[in-house]
C-alpha cells in the first residue's frame, strides 16, 4: 500500500477532484513533495478538522 500519492491518486481513493484535494493540502499546510502527498498526514488532518470523507478501508 503507497503512502505517497499523487493528487489524482489521492483524489481518487478519496472519492474527491484534485483541485479539492490540492486547496485543502494548501488550506491545512499538508506540503507536496515531488508532486506526491503523504496520504496519512492529510487524512489525519481532514478527521482533526472533522471532514474525512467516509471512506472504505481496504482489507489485506
């Protein structure tokens, strides 16, 4: 499982668009390094601010 995602990744596991998912890295100070976004840090900070989308976990 990546944990590095590009912002299409990201929006798409996210069930999001990428410019939604862009604004908010911008919004909450989530940095994109090398074109990627480290996938656990911006949902940490979507369920601290209370909007994690609700999303299925994937099971192993």
């Amino acid at each position: 499982m990546a944990v590095h995602l590009t912002p299409t990744e990201l929006a798409d596991e996210m069930h999001m668009k990428r410019r939604e998912v862009i604004s908010r890295c911008m919004e909450m100070n989530v940095p994109i390094f090398n074109g990627r976004i480290d996938k656990t840090l911006f949902l940490s900070n979507l369920r601290r601010i209370g909007e994690a989308p609700k999303v299925p976990h994937a099971t192993a």
